[in-house]
C-alpha cells in the first residue's frame, strides 16, 4: 500500500487542529490594548501548541518520507498519533483559559506524554515494516531527545502541583529541543540515495 492517504489524512487532521485551536481564541471587547491582557494566557497556550503542533507535522513528514510501504500496524499507529494530536485544542483552550493553573497544565502534560509515545510507536511500526536496516533505524540511531522528551513530561506532570510554571518552563524547553533543527533523516535520505 503507498504512503500518499496516509500523509493526505495526516495533514489534514493536523490543519484541522490548527483551525480548532485559532477559533477558541475570543475576540477582545474594547479598542485599546489593555483589551488584549485577559487574553494573553490563551494566546500563550495557543502559540506553544502551535509551536507542538509544527514539529509534530515537520517530524511526521520526514519520518514518513523513510517508509517504502504502509502496513496496517502502521495505519493504527498514525492514528493513535493522531488521537493524542487531536485532543491538543480541549486541553490548550483550557489551560489558557484557567491560566495555566495546574490540573489543565498536568493534563496538558499528558497529552504531550501520550503524543510522544503515539509518536515513537509511529516510528517503530515503520522501522518494523522497514526492517532494521531501515533509513529510519539508521537516521533516529540512539534517539536521545525522543527517549528524554518523555522523562521531561513526566517531570513536568509531577511538578505542576508545586508550581504549574515549572511545568510550563519544561514544555517550552522540550519545544525549543525540538525546534532545534535535526537534519538526521535528511541525512540518512542522502546517503540511500547516493
């Protein structure tokens, strides 16, 4: 089976939780920009799920350009990302609502923890399909920031009822890891290629 609906689906599920998220931002009621302060804890939630969101999407793609076929376990995978993925919009909305207090910070955490393990499974379905010697296996190698990622959400979730902002501190810094950028599959692409 090709991976050309995988990625269609893919895509358009992220772009739709893109969408859900811009329009649980309120419309500010007042002209001036002490309008605007109520609704900076929303729009700080929103901008580091988007942030979540873009490198879940750019990661997906790369990784998906190392797969020569699509198995079903990988379909189940994609679609357990996806669950994770599509409940970004209830829990961003509400932590920003509540600002930032720390039961929908720790859920928030949870779903980021649920993601990433939705994603490496993702991944091990396509090593798995693709076999050991698989671009992928050779590109993620030791894979220190997707076995760290998750010890840090965990630590994000415990910390959250002493003081929700190291929380929020430690999703920033797994975000900006991320943002960081990792050439390793494009790498790898390369060098199959030549």
């Amino acid at each position: 089976m090709g991976k050309t609906r995988l990625e269609a689906f893919s895509d358009g599920v992220l772009a739709i939780i893109i969408t859900i998220m811009v329009l649980e931002l309120k419309v500010p009621h007042g002209e001036t920009l002490d309008a605007l302060l109520p609704l900076l804890p929303a729009f700080l939630s929103y901008v580091l799920s988007f942030v979540y969101i873009g490198i879940y999407w750019n990661n997906h793609h790369h990784m998906l350009h190392t797969a020569t076929r699509v198995t079903g376990r990988m379909l189940w995978a994609n679609l357990h990302l996806l669950f994770w993925l599509s409940l970004f919009p209830v829990t961003t909305g509400w932590m920003g609502e509540n600002h930032f207090a720390a039961m929908p910070t720790a859920l928030y955490g949870v779903v980021l923890l649920m993601a990433a393990i939705a994603y490496w499974l993702l991944e091990q379905a396509i090593i798995a399909s693709e076999g050991t010697a698989s671009v992928l296996r050779r590109a993620v190698g030791w894979d220190w920031k997707g076995k760290l990622s998750p010890v840090l959400y965990g630590t994000a979730i415990a910390a959250t009822f002493l003081a929700p902002w190291i929380a929020q501190a430690i999703y920033v810094c797994v975000a900006i890891l991320w943002l960081v950028p990792d050439p390793r599959i494009e790498r790898a692409l390369r060098q199959e290629k030549s």
